[in-house]
C-alpha cells in the first residue's frame, strides 16, 4: 500500500510539475524572445527609416511592383532573422496603417498578405499605448493573423512624427510542439506507474504473508515473555524449513534470536536479582555514611561559627586597645596634673606657714597653677567620659536596625581608634594622615556597629600594610593613609588608600573570599573583608571594590546609597 500511494503521488506530483512547467517555461521563453525582436525591429527601422516614413505619410506614391520588392526584401529578411514578421506602420487621425511588412511563403502564393497602405484592423491597445507614451513594449497578442510574440519599436521622424518598427513571432506551432512534448511525459510517467504498480503487487503479495507471519510471531514474543504460542511457533518454523530465500533467512535468524533472548532474559533476571541485593546493602551503608557527613558538617559549622566569632573577638580586641590607647592620654594628663596640684599644694601650705601669712604674689600665682591644673584634669576627665560613653552608646544601640548617622563622625572616630589600636600594640609605630571629609555627606541610613567594623578593618589592614612596609624599608619610608568622603546626588563614596605592601595581581579577585588571607598562619582568620563585604553589600546595598599595586598601594572604594530602604 506504501509503494502503491509512493507511486500514486509521483504521478500526480509530475503532473503538476508538468503543468507548471508549461506555463512557466512558456512565459521564461516569451521573455527571452525581447532581445531578438528587438534587433529585428531596430534592423528594419535603419532600413525603411524615418525619411521613407515621412515620403509615404506625405503621399508619395510607391508602384505596386517596388512595393513588391519591399515585400520580398523584408520576408527574406524574415526568414534569416528566424522571425514571422517585420514590419513598419504609422497613424493617422482614422486609424494605422502599414508602411511596410513581411509576408510567409504561403500568403507569397495565394497572395493574401499585407497590402501597402492596409489598416490594421484589430489594433492591440499595446500599439496605440506606444503611439502615445513612446515606450518600448513586448506583447503577447493575437489577431487576424494569429497569435504572436510582438515587440512595438515607437521611433520618430525627421518631421517629428511617430512611427513603429515591429517584429512577431508565431505562437501557435511552438505551442502545440511544447504541449505535445509535456503530454507525452506525463503519458510515459502514468504509463511507468501502471507497470511498477503491477510489479509491487506482484512482489509484495510473495514478500507480506510471511513478513505478516513474522511481525505476529515478533508480536507474541513481545507479550509472552519471549514464550510465543503454539501456532505462532509453527507456523515460522514451517517458514524457516520451506523458504530457501531472504525470508526463510529471516525467519531462521528470527528463531535463533528467540532461543538467545530467552537465555539473555534468564541471565538479566538473576543479575536483577544480585543488583537488588547489592543496592540495599549499597543503601545501608551510604545510611551510614551519610550520618557521618552530617556529623562532620555540624562540626564543620561550630568550627566556621568559631572563627567568625575568633574574627568578632579580633575586631574587638583591636577596638579595645584603641579605646585604651585613647583614654591612656587623657588619664596621664590626669594623673601629671594631679601629682603636680599635689605639690603645689603642699607649696602652698609652706607657703602659709611662713611668718606674717607668706608672700601673697607667690600664693596667689600657687592657686593660679592649680586653678589651671584644676581645668585640665576636668577637659582631659570629660574627654574620656566622652569617649566612654560613645562607647556605652554604641553597645546599647546595638539593635541592628538603620539609622541617620553622621558618617564623617562615624569614619574619623573609627579611623583614629584603629590607628590608636595598633600603636598600642607597637608604640614605635607612627604614620601620615590625610583625612579629607566632604560636608555633603551628611547623615546616612546605615547600621552604625556594622560599619564600625568594616572601617576598623580596613584600617586595620592597612596599618598592619604600612606597619610590614616600614619594617622592610626602615626610616627612609613614610606611611601614609589617606581617608576620604564625597557626596554625590544620591552616592556617597569613601575611599581608604594606603602606600603599603599592597597586594598581588594573582590573588587580587580572592581577597572577599571567606577564610582567604595574605597574612602568615596565626595573624588573620581570612574572614575580615569577606564580613565588610557582606556588610557592604548586602546590609547596605552598596558597592565594595579594590584597586592594588604590589608594593606600591592599596586602595577600597566603597559606595553607599544615602537613602536605603
């Protein structure tokens, strides 16, 4: 049935293609034929030009036997320019007329051809539109003559007027040639199709039965098990014993392939079995194995909060000693001038205990050096109260929330204490500030002790830079940090750079990664800037970036919408 409707469809797929060939060939052939009339009709026009045009329009009369002779001049023109044929006409007000024209060698003999002077009866309106426009125009056409493939050549007279040089082909024969040759294809190719038809017939009625007998045969294996039934068995063994071709061929093959399915199904059978096993004895143990990995990675958690907890207590520890370095000034201004009221108290009291009550200028200028003792241990007293009670603050308003800050504060305040942090770690310690703070900071929405600590550590960082540095370079080399804010519309950027040991190229994109540190083992856990990252980042929806050069510098930029939701 396959076969027969692949036949089916061919013929009528080659009918069309040979219908559309018909009428598409056609029409490509037509066109072709422009360029060819086209010549024709400029030879003839040189001939018979616009001279002779203007005689014959003007009344000059033209004998029958020389118009005889134009006659016979252009059909053997013709005839050479393999053309039907040429001819010249002109218009006038009561219609248009020949001047000249071609004729075949049968009108020759019954001399039924174009007159001189005739008037051209059924007029194309092509002819008429190329009087008026003066266009070129290949036509497709039929008249009293026929049907023709025409080109209309306007061309013009000395005297300004219009004449048309014109050239035909004949349709008819070419036609019925073209049409004969197609039908005769399509009759060969339905012809084709009877025979092939006949011969699948004949080929599949001796190939579908035992195919058919196979396919059930193939089906029973399918839902028996590979365990057909008794008839189905039979039959494709008799099969098998009688047919000396492919298809008993097939059939043998199909039998043995039987028997090793069936042996291979047995064989898959035992080895599902084993697999069964050996997956549930696989399960127990990755049971097991899997309470180990989780045994490990809840230790593995305590361990990483550990460390950000070692890294908390290390921040911590670093603001502790810039507290302490801080409030050190001003209690050994305290404790200077206490001593030193102490002495000139009892200078005062020697003083007194002189016979007639002492020297008043020297009493009065002791009370005056304690009056001003007195002052600055009360401004150096109230300086640590201050920075006391900051701190005091800070720890209550630990509530993790946003809030207005004056952010120019917030930096210099934590600036100085890591600075102060570290000399009190190593008092031979020292380095340049330049600060710059833009008034157009302002108050912004962050979370004060989360910001603390990311300008603690970064001045951390790079103190501990500048510290390694100046141990390599000694008094030749300078530290510098330089901190600064700008306001911007909605931004606001602070930037801490330092002329430090700076950081390596190579590892430059892992410095925000957690527990990745530059510093030797027992010096850093590796979580600082990973923290300020997150705390950037996340926290405050800001951006946090780094620009280093080894040996030379190292600078963060961190930008921070004023207003945060």
């Amino acid at each position: 049935r396959l076969l027969f409707l692949v036949l089916a469809l061919n013929v009528v797929l080659t009918t069309f293609y040979t219908a559309w060939i018909y009428h598409e060939k056609r029409s490509l052939i037509y066109q072709n034929f422009e360029g060819k009339l086209t010549a024709c009709a400029y030879e003839i026009a040189e001939v018979y030009d616009g001279r002779y045009q203007d005689g014959i329009i003007d009344g000059e009369k033209i004998s029958e036997q020389a118009y005889r002779k134009i006659l016979l001049d252009l059909s053997a023109q013709s005839k050479r320019l393999g053309v039907a044929y040429l001819y010249t006409m002109f218009k006038k007000k009561d219609g248009i007329y020949f001047s000249a024209s071609s004729a075949t060698d049968q009108e020759l003999k019954t001399g039924k051809y174009t007159n001189f002077l005739e008037k051209y009866k059924e007029v194309p309106p092509e002819v008429e539109q190329s009087f008026q426009d003066r266009k070129n125009r290949l036509v497709l056409c039929k008249d009293e003559w026929g049907s023709f493939v025409s080109v209309f050549l306007p061309l013009v007279t000395p005297k300004g007027r219009i004449f048309i040089s014109g050239a035909d082909i004949r349709l008819d024969l070419f036609d019925r040639v073209l049409a004969e040759t197609l039908w005769r294809a399509a009759g060969i190719s339905f012809g084709a199709f009877l025979i092939f038809s006949i011969l699948a017939y004949l080929l599949v009625s001796r190939i579908s039965k035992p195919l058919g007998t196979l396919s059930r045969f193939a089906v029973a294996l399918a839902e028996n098990d590979f365990k057909p039934l008794p008839e189905h068995q039979a039959a494709i063994d008799r099969i098998a014993a009688e047919r000396r071709d492919e298809i008993g061929t097939l059939a043998s093959s199909v039998i043995s392939m039987q028997t090793a399915l069936g042996d291979y199904l047995e064989t898959i059978r035992r080895y599902n079995q084993e697999l069964e096993h050996k997956v549930a004895e696989r399960t127990e143990e990755l049971h097991c194995k899997n309470g180990a990995l989780q045994d490990s990675l809840d230790k593995l958690k305590e361990t990483q909060n550990q460390l950000i907890v070692q890294e908390k207590l290390a921040s911590l520890g670093a603001l502790t000693a810039g507290i302490a370095h801080e409030i050190k000034n001003p209690l050994n201004f305290v404790n200077n001038f206490s001593k030193l009221s102490k002495d000139l108290l009892q200078e005062l009291q020697e003083e007194i205990a002189k016979k007639e009550g002492g020297d008043p200028e020297e009493i009065s200028a002791l009370i005056g050096d304690l009056t001003l003792n007195m002052s600055k241990i009360a401004e150096h007293g109230a300086r640590a109260d201050r920075i006391v009670k900051g701190m005091l603050q800070h720890a209550r308003n630990n509530t993790g929330e946003r809030q207005k800050t004056d952010l120019n504060g917030l930096l210099d305040e934590y600036v100085n204490l890591g600075y102060q942090g570290m000399r009190g770690q190593d008092s031979s310690f020292n380095l340049t500030f330049e600060k710059s703070y833009d008034p157009n900071v302002g108050l912004v929405n962050v979370v004060p002790q989360d910001f603390s600590r990311v300008v603690l550590n970064l001045v951390n960082n790079a103190c501990y830079a500048l510290q390694e540095k100046a141990k390599k370079q000694g008094e030749k080399y300078v530290p510098l940090l330089k901190v600064t804010s700008l306001g911007k519309d909605d931004l606001v950027e602070i930037r801490i750079r330092d002329n430090g040991s700076g950081i390596p190229r190579s590892v430059l994109d892992q410095i925000f990664n957690p527990f990745f540190t530059t510093k030797p083992a027992g010096d850093g856990t590796g979580l600082g800037l990973s923290i300020s990252y997150d705390i950037v980042t996340q926290g405050h929806g800001g951006t946090f970036a780094v620009d280093s050069q080894e040996g030379e510098f190292t600078e963060f930029l961190i930008t921070l919408p004023k207003k945060t939701s």
